[in-house]
C-alpha cells in the first residue's frame, strides 16, 4: 500500500510534451487533451512523476528541456531515449503493425514479424529501467497502454521493488478467436498478470480477456463479480477492473458557451445556411472507419434526393503516424472518395463534403463541436472514443443527434441517447443519418439531455477516482490534500 509520502508516477509511450524542431533549433510544446489535463492536478499536488519517450530523440540537451518543461508543468518529466531502430521495430512495428491492428480486430493488416517482438520487450526493459531510477518508497506506478505491457514484469525483474504496479489499456482487447492468432499470445498475458490491477473501457474488453486466460494459461482462475474482479495464476492476484474513460464534462460545457466559440459556432453556420451539419472528426486512422462513413453519406443522398443541399458532412481528419505506409495509403483512399463523392453531387452553391486535412484549434473544434446538428462517429472499433463525449458536453442547445457504431467503447455507456450503428452496414448507417435529419427537436432533447448526464457523471475525474481506489484504495482528493 502507498504511505503518507507516495507519488504517483505515470509511464506512458510518450511524454505530455513534445520535443519539435523549430526553425534552426528545438522548442517544447506542452501536451493537450483530457488525460494531461486531469492528471496534471494529482502530479502536481503530491510531486510526481511522468515517463515517457519525448519523442525527438536527436535533440540535444534534451534533460534540460524536461527539467524546465517540469518545472513549469508542476511534476518530474523523464524522458526514455529510443534509437532510430527500437523507433521502428518497437513503434512503428510492434505497436502500430502488429498490436493496433490486432486488438481492433483487422488481423490481415498485421504484420507479424517475429524481430519486432525482441524490440518491444527491450524497450519495455528501457521503461522499467527508468521507472526504477525514478522511485522512492511508497510511490504507485501507473502504466498507459498497449505500448508498455511488458513494464511490469521488466521492472520486477530489474529488482524494482514491491510498488503497487497498475495498467490501463486505452484499446479494446480482442476476443480469443483474433488474439490467439498472435505468435506471443502466452508471453503477453503472463506479462499483463505482472501487474497488480488492469483496466478495461469495457466490460467487453475483460471478458475477451478473461476468455483469452481460459484459452492460452489454462491455470488462470477468475474470482469474484462487478467493476473488480480478480485473476489468480502462478501464486499472483491481479485485479481486473472496468473503468470507462470519461472527458473533462465541465470544461467541455463551460467553455462552449464562451463568446469565442459562439462566434466560431455562428460563423460555420453562416457559411452553411440553411442546412444541417454532420460533423465526422477522426485522426487519420482505418480503425476510424472513415471510408465506410463516406460510402453510407453518398448512399444516403442516392436514396434520400430530399438530403441534397440540405445537409453538409464536414469531416475533419486530423494527420497522424505518417511514416506508417497504411496511414498513407488510406489517405489516398479517403481523398479519392471526397473528390468522387463531390464531383457526383456538387451543385451550384452547394458542396456535399467539406474536407479538412490537419488539426483544428480547441476553439475551433468546440465551435464544430457546438454548431453541428448531427455527430456522425462511425468507427469499426474503437477503445472509448472520446470526441463522442465531447460533442455531447458541447451540444448545449441540446438540438442534436448523436450517431454511434456500436463498436466504440462509448456505445456501452450512450447506447440510451444515440442512434447506434453496425459501420460495415452501409444501408443502416445511410437510414440512421436520414432518421437523425427528420428527428423532432423533442426527441433531439430528450435524447442528448440523456447523453449528457451520462458525460457529466462519469467524466475523467470520476474515471481517475476509480482507478486510485481500485489500486491503492484511495480516493482523488486524497492525493490533492497535502500538496
Ligand atoms: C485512444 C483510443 C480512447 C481530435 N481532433 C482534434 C483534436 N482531437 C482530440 C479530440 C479527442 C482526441 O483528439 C481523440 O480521442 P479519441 O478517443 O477519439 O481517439 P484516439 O486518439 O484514438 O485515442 C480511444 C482514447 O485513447 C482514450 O482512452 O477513447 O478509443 O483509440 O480528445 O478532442 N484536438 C484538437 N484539434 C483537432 O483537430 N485540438
């Protein structure tokens, strides 16, 4: 257990800030998003810690950058170096060509080359070396993702000591069938048991993964019921819990409502009179379904002439992993069917698809966010998704229509208030985007009102509490207390 003095210490693939070329030097650039922004508190109250890769491995003086960037953040940043090969064999290779694909069920977009498996253990020694430099008694570890699930048994080897050691695994965990295709199907779940909790998004996720104990570690027992439940394998208990994450409701609602976003808001929309938005916002990822989306707006307009200049899909896809061929290749597909969808509908004064290729400000975003009618968030799998709860928080008229694959995480928790979707069934997704044009406004209403209070009660820190109590039975403003 954790004393008066723990830390929290935070290992995730990369740092909560970004190490970047600027001109003829380097600058850092603080990281965004809900889990920077809700952990920030907790480190700073009690002086943690967060590991990771910054990510420019060829900066120079790269620690000094990390200590002022820590400093000005409030908590320790310790960088974990990666040589250009353990980049592509450990990142681009293990992580994004084998696991990514994998744990969202795209199997035939592995590659499963047996010299990235060494990689990824050895950089996960990497990891667990400077976690140990890192520690001091009492502190509890908390560990990100798929990137990282061999840190435990790592840091346990290297002789780290009895820390309470939990992971969080953002994706969703593939049912048996997927993941025993997987030469280190063993190895990987003997890993994972090396920590003392492991959280799910969903209940789905952990009963694969239970599924996938039975199938590969005979010996592995399950006890108990409700959000923990524990595994029993070689003389070990792991806890393993469903935590779905939330967002930072209040911000999202609060900041909605500022003159800044009302007038981005009211600008979008008179540039768009007189018709509803659908609004799609994805990184540049296949698991986003992006494609498939596409497909289902074009099959929509062909079957419901009375759509044509009354609705605009702007899709935002926001760049990332580059350098992966697949990325740009799906770039290339996405492109393709913008330019054929909007040569095969444009009419004067109307364009179907508004495409946007790069990041949006937050303002931007929130008044996308704020302004959009409908929410098209179509992906064939999906951890949680996140930019389902945002649109939600941010859709203080209430005056909108939230469409969701049921394979997203956040299905499990808005299944009550959105019209939920099977992506790779273009005809549903066609109807269910027709259905939310014609939607009453009271149906609107009461369906977003349930949405929201489905955000707003189990935002990010209600997320972080469970996490806390769950691995060292402690409550979030425990850790805020002393600080
Ligand atoms: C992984 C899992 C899980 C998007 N466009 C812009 C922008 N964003 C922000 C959104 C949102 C985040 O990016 C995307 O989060 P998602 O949850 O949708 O997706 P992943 O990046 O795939 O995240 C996922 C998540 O981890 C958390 O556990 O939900 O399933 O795959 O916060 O707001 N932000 C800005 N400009 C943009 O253009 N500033």
């Amino acid at each position: 257990m954790m004393g008066a003095e723990g830390r929290l210490v935070v290992v995730s693939n990369r740092l909560p800030v970004a190490v970047e070329r600027e001109g003829d030097g380097w600058s850092v650039r603080p990281g965004s998003g809900g889990l920077v922004t809700a952990m920030a508190p907790i480190l700073r109250g009690r002086g943690g810690v967060w590991i990771g890769w910054p990510g420019a491995s060829g900066a120079p003086e790269i620690g000094r950058f990390l200590r002022q960037a820590g400093a000005e953040a409030g908590y320790d940043l310790r960088g974990v170096p990666l040589t250009a090969e353990e980049e592509r064999h450990f990142y681009i290779g293990f992580c994004n060509e084998i696991l990514w694909p994998l744990f969202h069920d795209l199997l035939d977009r592995c590659n499963m080359d047996p010299i990235y498996w060494e990689t990824y253990r050895a950089v996960n020694g990497k990891y667990a070396g400077v976690l140990r430099e890192s520690m001091s008694p009492g502190d509890m570890i908390w560990v990100h993702d798929y990137h990282l699930m061999a840190v435990a048994r790592e840091f346990r080897e290297q002789g780290g000591g009895e820390h309470p050691l939990s992971f969080f695994l953002h994706i969703p965990f593939p049912p048996p069938d997927i993941f025993l295709k997987l030469p280190w199907r063993a190895p990987i779940l003997e890993d994972l048991l090396r920590y003392d909790l492991i959280g799910f998004q969903t209940e789905r996720d952990r009963r694969n993964f239970t599924h996938c104990l039975h199938a590969v570690l005979r010996a592995a027992a399950i006890r108990g019921k409700g959000r923990v439940i524990s595994a029993e394998h070689g003389g070990r208990t792991t806890r393993l819990g469903v935590f779905p994450i939330g967002i930072d409701y209040d911000y999202f609602d609060r900041e909605s409502r500022t003159d800044e976003v009302a007038s981005r808001a009211w600008e979008i929309h008179s540039n768009l009179p007189k018709r509803q938005i659908i609004l799609g916002v994805d990184r540049l990822d296949y698991t986003k379904g992006i494609p498939h989306r596409l497909q289902a707006f074009r099959a929509a307009l062909l079957k419901h002439p009375e759509l044509i200049q009354r609705v605009t899909l702007v899709q935002i896809v926001v760049p990332s992993r580059e350098d992966v061929p697949e990325y740009r290749a799906l770039k290339t597909e996405i492109d393709r069917l913008v330019g054929e969808i909007n040569g095969q509908f444009t009419q004067h004064g109307w364009v179907p698809i508004q495409y946007m290729f790069r990041s949006l400000t937050r303002d931007q975003l929130l008044g996308y966010y704020r302004t959009a009618e409908i929410a098209l968030i179509t992906p064939l799998k999906d951890g949680m998704n996140l930019v389902a709860k945002e649109y939600c928080a941010c859709s203080i008229e209430e005056n909108a229509v939230l469409i969701l694959s049921e394979f997203a995480g956040a299905a499990a928790q808005l299944g009550g208030g959105a019209l939920l979707v099977n992506p790779y069934d273009r005809e549903a997704a066609a109807d269910a985007i027709v259905r939310a044009f014609h939607m009453s406004p009271e149906e609107r209403r009461t369906r977003m009102r349930r949405l929201r209070r489905a955000c707003q009660k189990q935002d990010i820190f209600w997320w972080i509490d469970a996490i806390l109590r769950a691995a060292v039975a402690k409550e979030l403003h425990e850790f805020l207390a002393d600080g």
